[in-house]
C-alpha cells in the first residue's frame, strides 16, 4: 500500500464509528498498540552526513530495509543513531522516497550504482516514479546492452578455450563463425572470398563483348559466348566450391532448422541454385527465357561477401532496423507519385503529341522530377503542366530528406557500437589477462609462503617472523583456508608448469636434491624413491649452495592445480633450512636454493606433502622449494599414502 | 466555530490566451488547480477547540500535509484515499457520506479544521457525542431524522465495501433485512422515521454499542 494510506489509517479506523449503531454482533476489540507511538526523530547516519527523519516517514514503507526492522542491524548503540556505510548522495534519494512516496532517478549518477544501492535498500526498480521512469529505463536498456555485448564478446573471443571433449560437428562450426581460430579455417576463409570474387567477375567479363581474332564485319559476340567452355568451367568450380561450403556448414550448424532459415544460408542456395537448375533444364528455346532469367540470380553471390565484411553486415542490420523508417519513407513516396502523376495526367491530357499517355506513363515522370533526377525525356507543356510540375519537385526534396536523417542516425549508433564492440574486445584481453594475474598472485603467495615455511606451525615464532613476509590478517586467514583445504583433500596446490610436467615425466632423472626420509640424511643423487608407506616425514631442505635452479619441477599429483597460473616473477630466494624441527630458519635469504622437485607416481599424495611447487621462471629466478613443515610434530591422524616422491632439482 | 482566522491564499495562475489544443488542455487545469493553498488556523486555537494535545496535532497535521498539500482534501481525493482500504469492495458511496459528515461547513472541500474536529468527536467526545455524530452521519439530508430510505442507503453502501466475494454469499434483500432490524431495534414509536432520541436512546440501552464505543479510544 501507499506511503499515505498509513497515514490516513487511523482516520478510516476512526470513522468506523459509523458502523458500530448498526453492528449485528459484537466487534472485536482492538488490537494493542504499543504505548510509545510518540513520533520520534530518528538519525540515520550514512557515511558520515546525517539524516533526520520522523520514525512515522520510515515506517510507511515496511517491506525496505529502513521501514522494518532489518535497520536494527545497523544501530550504533553508542551514538543512538543508525549507521550506513553508504554513498550519502545516493541515500537522499532513497529517504526523498519516503518522504513522498515518488522515487526519483539522480540524472549525474551512474544507474548501475542508484540499482545497487535500492537493492540494497529494500526498494524495487518499479518504485521509481513516472516521472523519471522512462529515462530510468532507458539507461538500464543501455547498460544491459552493453553488458551483453561484453559477454557475447567474451565468448566469442574464447578462441583457444574450446573444450577438450568438443566434436567434429563443434570444431568445424566453430571454424566457420571464427575464422581466426586456426590456420585451416583462415585458409578456407580466403579460399571461398577468393571464389566468390572469382565467380562474381566472370559473370560480368562474360558479358563484355569481345573481339575475334578475325575481324568480323559483324556484331561482336560477347565473351561468354565466344568461350563458353571456359566459363561453364569456371561457373562449375565456383559452384561445387560453394555447395561444398553449404554442405558442411549444414552439417557443423548446432541447429539445423535454424540455420536453413537464417540468411545466410538463403543467400547461399540462391547462390547455387540457378546452375544446378541450368543443368537440368534443357537447352530449347522455350525455356531458354526463363533460364536467361535464372543467370540474374547469380548475382546473389556478391552478397556471400557479407560474410567476409563486418560493414556489409552492419549497412544491413541498419536497413532491418530502419524499416519502419523506409516504410514510411515508401509509403508517402507512393501517395505524392499518385497524386502527382494524376494531376500531371489531366493537366497535360489536351496537349497532341504529348508523353503524358496514362496516368501509370505519368508515375514515371512524377518519380524522376521527385527525386530531383530530371531526365528530361518526359516534360510538361501547359503551363498548368509546369505550375504542377515545379510543384512536384519542391515537394519531393521535402518527402526525401524526412527519413533520411534517422536513417542515418540509426546507422551512426550501430556502427559506434560496434566500434565500441571491438574495442571492448581489445579491452576485454586486457582486463581477463589482469584478472589472471590477480589470481595467480594469490595463489602464488600461498605456494611462495608454503616454500618459505610459513606453514610451519612448529617453529619458533621470531624465527619464523624473520623469514616469512609479513602477511596481512586477510592473508592469513586465507592462506589458512587454503592449507585446511589442502589437509582436507590430501592434495597440495601446484602450479601449472610442475603440474603439466608431472603429467609428462613420470620417470625420474639421475638428479635429485631430497629425499623424505626419516633420517635427515639426504639422498644420494641417482636414488630415485622413497618411502611409500605411510610416515610421519620430516621436513628438510637441503641446501645445495650451488644449485641454480632455474625451474622447478615436477609436481604433486596434482589434480587442484589452479589453472592459468602465472609464474611468480618474484624471486624465492628464501627457504628455511630444517635439519630438525626446532632449527627452522636458519635462513639465509640471499641462497638460491635449489628447488626441490618431486614427482610422484601416481598414487595419492601424502597429506603432507614434502616438497611445494615453487615455480620460477627461466632464467635466474630461483625458487626456493620448501613445503610445509611441522610434519613431524604434527600427529596425522589421517592415513595418506606418502606419494612415492622423488626429488628432482634442476641444477 | 470556525475561526476568521483562517488564511486562503489563492494563486490562480494567468489564463493562458485560449490558445490550446486537446493536449495541453488537461494540463493547464492542473495548474489552476494545484496552486490553491489553505492554511489552517494556529495550534492554539484548535488545541482550544478540539482535544486532542498539541502533539497529536503535531503529528496529525504532518500526516495530513504530507497528504495534501494543498492543505485541502476533495471529494474525489476523499473516496480515493477511503477506497484503498477497501480493496474488494466499492466504497466509493459510502465514502461521499462520510465526507459530507466531515465537511460540515458543506463547502465541499474538507480542511484541517473539519478534519480535526470531527476526529476530536470520534475519538475524545463522550458518548454522547460520538452518537450524535453517528447520527449525523446517517441523516443524509440533515433533516433531523433518519427515513427509512436514507437508512437504506446507508446501508447499502457499507454492504458495497463487502464486495462480491464474501462468505455466505451476500443476497439482495440483506440490506433490507438488516434495516428492517435496525428500525425495529430504534424507532420507538414506530412511525417510520428515527429521530435524534430515538436513536440515543436506544443506542443506551444495548450493551454491544456501548461498549464498543470504547473500541477506538486509542487510534491516535
């Protein structure tokens, strides 16, 4: 109900006074009110600027936040007032809505930003009052727009992101719709624009006359007559090219009926058509007419070239969304030549000798002089003739021009936005490719803080502080999230290039850096695996002071690997040393350590991985692998088999 | 008992030169409309005349201003307003009588004065008073008697906020039945028409009324 029916509630009740004489039965008794319903002024404080209001304004509207008692979440108890971390100039808006009960749209202010604060409010969209509607709408129409367009874009873009189990039918379709996919659907693409251009210029050279070798007294044959083989060859290659293109794009479309009627396609077998009539029909005289005829339609295959031109496709969206316009543009063309021409017609009927035969041989004239052409070939000689005739040209200047200037509005919106598409794409790359790295980044301080021992919930808290950056409270807590996960699963996080490694080489290298054994010895490199039972696992990184891992591999068997991880281009030149529990950080930060790299049988990992997955890019970024520690102090209840880990380090 | 001090301020915005056409027209009536404005008299006067405190005219004044800005309701507003708390029904009529019952000065406009004070007499009058205005409120012709056919009306008009749907099925003759009842019930010396005693009276002795009197002490 209204904000003023709340208002006017305890009139209407009052007023029920005029029943009570004719009650049959007894009324009930009115409910209890509560005994403060003494108006009282409350403040709501939205980032700092303060808003008083009657408590009576904001209950009229209970179903919003401010109305019910959802507002108590915000109550400051302390400073008795309501407290908003909101933008104060859009709450003003909100509160002028209580206030009369007409929500106005702030005309400076981002819609997107007025829609999020009325969800946040409690308000519907449809509250917004007729004054402001249309534009309201307008706007959001526009947003959603170009929001759509961004996605459409995206997916579109998603060239190299085609899914593994696609089929045969997928990736041909997708070949066709984007040609930049792969080199093969590039090739095809300019092989058919090359045929169709072909196809199209023989077409026309055949009709140009062409001179014997002889000269012949007589009329010059065309060039498709003088060398009909030649063109019926050319005319056969183009056509079996293009059935052969509408076959498979037939085959690859995702839904059939649909792409039988989309344009395209329509263009298409107009294209074709008129040759595999032509064989069929016989070449004698009486149908000779219709199959000159069916030559015309041949010039159809000009418009295959909208496929290859975004201009092409963007004159005809614009033609389809000024139909209305060319519509009337036709219509009141058609009214002014009859009326004209009529009037032309009796105005010129008594002259001999005139052109003015018929009212139709006048639509004629009328036409040419509207369109300002004046060929001349038809004039008016009366001077009613002529008075009428100037007339008509005035006239069709003004009925021409009327249309035009929407016309071309339309054409100018649609192009702009697609520039702006395009550019949006461009923008889009940019913006997915950052969104990556944000990603990433996170990710990679996890694994950069598990190779550092942070994770390391045994050791001394100084030790500890020195070799670990210092996170932020956020940090931590989500570094912590992500350990419980990897704790819950028995897997670690990886990244990518250890992860497609591990994929790739399963066999082990004479190489190693650790090992995991009990004893705090480390491994003789060519000793390839470790213990595969289960087993508390000491944590250690041996230092080998003259390694110079450049890459680390090998990795976890790894099914959580993030995907599209960056390689952290910082350095990880930390690592904690533990020989034993309690020496954690003997750090010295400025060893490049080697990375240790492990890479497992498949068989589950441990719960308690040994090494991480550092990454590091080639080329003199060391990382430092360490993974987590505190194994040994650590109980582990829940039995992991220890992967059958075995150390790599590049050196 | 309306004060002289009451202030009118019309603004009348200028004629335009009679140059419309069928769509500005409505428009330029608005705004003749809109810019009568009505000012009602102090606080202290009506503290005087109604009794309701001053913060109860505090609060009632907002509420109505916030309404009407104009400081005016209007018939049509009146049965606009009435008729949104009758969603299922037909109050339309129902709510002309009671206008006519606010409007006491028949002015056809109710201000706040008119407002109050009936709201004073529903709300913090005596019995007595409160009936008399129930009165009031049937006697449609202000004649000082209830006739058979204005009771019907009336009647007829509170049975047409029911609207269609109601449980049992409401029947033509229940109007009737029901006046017929009432009449029974107030018309003493049975010669069709219920006069002011009468109707006091009557209203006296039935428990149901008095107590129900009560029922709406506390709306505001």
């Amino acid at each position: 109900m209204a904000a003023g029916v709340a208002t006017w509630l305890p009139f209407a009740r009052a007023a029920a006074v005029g029943w009570l004489p004719l009650a049959q039965q007894p009324l009930p008794p009115a409910p209890e009110v509560k005994a403060s319903r003494g108006d009282e002024v409350l403040v709501v404080n939205v980032s700092g600027r303060r808003f008083e209001t009657w408590k009576n304004t904001l209950d009229r509207y209970p179903d919003t936040l401010l109305g019910s008692s959802e507002k108590e979440f915000f109550y400051d108890a302390e400073s008795g007032e309501y407290f908003f971390d909101r933008d104060p100039d859009m709450f003003r808006h909100v509160l002028n809505f209580y206030r009369t009960g007409r929500l106005h749209c702030p005309r400076q202010e981002c819609i997107q930003a007025f829609d999020e604060e009325l969800a946040f409010y409690g308000l519907v969209p449809e509250l917004v009052g007729d004054c402001c509607l249309e534009e309201y709408r307008d706007r959001k129409k526009e947003n959603a727009e170009r929001l759509a367009e961004d996605e459409e874009a995206e997916q579109a873009g998603e060239g190299p992101a085609l899914p593994a189990g696609s089929s045969l039918r997928q990736r041909l379709w997708r070949a066709f719709e984007n040609p930049h996919t792969s080199t093969a659907a590039l090739v095809f693409y300019y092989v058919t624009g090359f045929f169709i251009a072909v196809s199209v210029i023989a077409n026309v050279v055949e009709t140009i006359p062409c001179r014997g070798p002889a000269r012949r007294p007589t009329r010059d044959q065309p060039c498709g007559d003088r060398f009909p083989t030649a063109f019926f060859c050319m005319d056969t290659a183009c056509v079996l090219i293009f059935t052969g293109e509408y076959l498979l794009r037939l085959f690859a479309a995702p839904s059939r009926c649909r792409f039988l009627r989309s344009v395209m396609s329509l263009i298409d077998v107009v294209a074709i058509l008129p040759y595999y009539i032509g064989l069929f029909v016989p070449k004698n005289d009486d149908v000779s007419g219709a199959f000159v005829t069916l030559r015309v339609f041949r010039v159809f295959r000009i418009f295959k070239f909208s496929r290859h031109s975004q201009g092409l496709r963007i004159l005809g969206y614009t033609l389809k969304s000024c139909a209305s316009e060319l519509g009337f543009l036709l219509f009141s063309l058609t009214m002014a030549i009859i009326i004209f021409a009529t009037v032309m017609f009796y105005a010129e009927k008594g002259t001999s000798k005139t052109n003015f035969t018929s009212i139709p041989a006048a639509f004629w004239y009328t036409i040419v002089t509207m369109t300002t052409l004046g060929y001349g070939d038809m004039v008016p000689s009366t001077i009613a003739g002529k008075i009428f005739g100037s007339i008509c040209s005035l006239s069709g200047v003004l009925v021409i021009a009327l249309p035009v200037p929407v016309i071309v509005s339309n054409f100018s919106r649609i192009y702009h936005q697609n520039q702006r598409a395009d550019k949006r794409r461009a923008q889009q790359k940019v913006r997915l490719a950052r969104i990556r790295l944000a990603k990433s980044g996170t990710t990679n301080a996890f694994l950069q803080y598990k190779q550092n021992g942070g994770l390391e919930d045994s050791g001394s808290g100084e030790g500890q502080a020195l070799c670990v950056r210092s996170r932020s409270a956020f940090e931590q807590q989500h570094h912590h999230l992500l350990h419980c996960l990897e704790k819950t699963t028995c897997h670690e996080f990886t990244d990518e290039l250890t992860f497609s490694e591990a994929l790739g080489a399963v066999s082990l290298d004479g190489r190693t850096s650790r090992s995991t054994s009990v004893s705090s010895q480390p491994m003789g490199p060519g000793s390839l695996l470790s213990s595969c039972c289960p087993r508390r696992v000491k944590r250690r990184a041996i230092r080998l002071a003259n390694s110079t891992a450049s890459v680390s591999r090998g990795s976890m068997q790894e099914l959580d690997t993030l995907a599209g991880l960056r390689r952290s281009p910082a350095p990880q030149s930390r690592s904690s040393l533990n020989a034993k529990p309690h020496d954690s950080l003997d750090l010295n930060c400025d060893s490049r350590d080697f990375v240790a790299a492990i890479i497992s049988i498949p068989t589950p990992p441990a719960n308690t991985p040994d090494e991480s997955q550092p990454s590091s890019p080639g080329g003199g970024g060391v990382s430092g692998g360490r993974s987590n520690p505190t194994l040994r102090n650590s109980s582990l209840d829940t039995p992991c088999f220890l992967p059958e880990t075995v150390k790599i380090s590049s050196l | 008992m309306r004060g002289q001090g009451r202030k009118e301020s019309l603004s009348e915005s200028r004629d335009l030169d009679g140059s419309y056409d069928q769509l500005t027209d409505s428009v330029e009536d608005e705004f003749e409309l809109s810019t009568v404005c009505h000012r009602p008299e102090g606080l202290e006067q009506l503290q005087e005349q109604t009794k309701f405190t001053r913060k109860e005219l505090q609060v009632l004044y907002r509420g109505f201003k916030n309404e009407c800005p104009s400081g005016i309701v209007n018939e049509e507003n009146f049965k606009q307003i009435y008729s949104q708390f009758f969603p299922q029904g037909d109050s339309s009529t129902y709510a002309t009588f009671l206008f006519n019952a606010f409007d006491t000065n028949h002015d056809g406009s109710v201000s706040f004065e008119d407002f109050v004070a009936g709201l004073s007499v529903i709300l913090r009058g005596t019995i007595d008073d409160r009936l008399n205005w129930a009165f009031n409120l049937y006697d449609l012709n202000k004649d000082g008697c209830i006739t058979k056919e204005e009771m019907l009306d009336i009647m007829k008009s509170i049975y047409d906020m029911m609207g269609k749907y109601t449980y049992p099925a409401l029947r033509e003759e229940a109007p009737r039945e029901h006046v017929e009842s009432f009449f029974q019930k107030m018309d003493r010396n049975k010669d069709g028409v219920v006069t002011i005693e009468e109707f006091i009276e009557s209203c006296q002795k039935d428990e149901n009324i008095m107590k129900s009197m009560q029922l709406f002490d506390n709306v505001i």
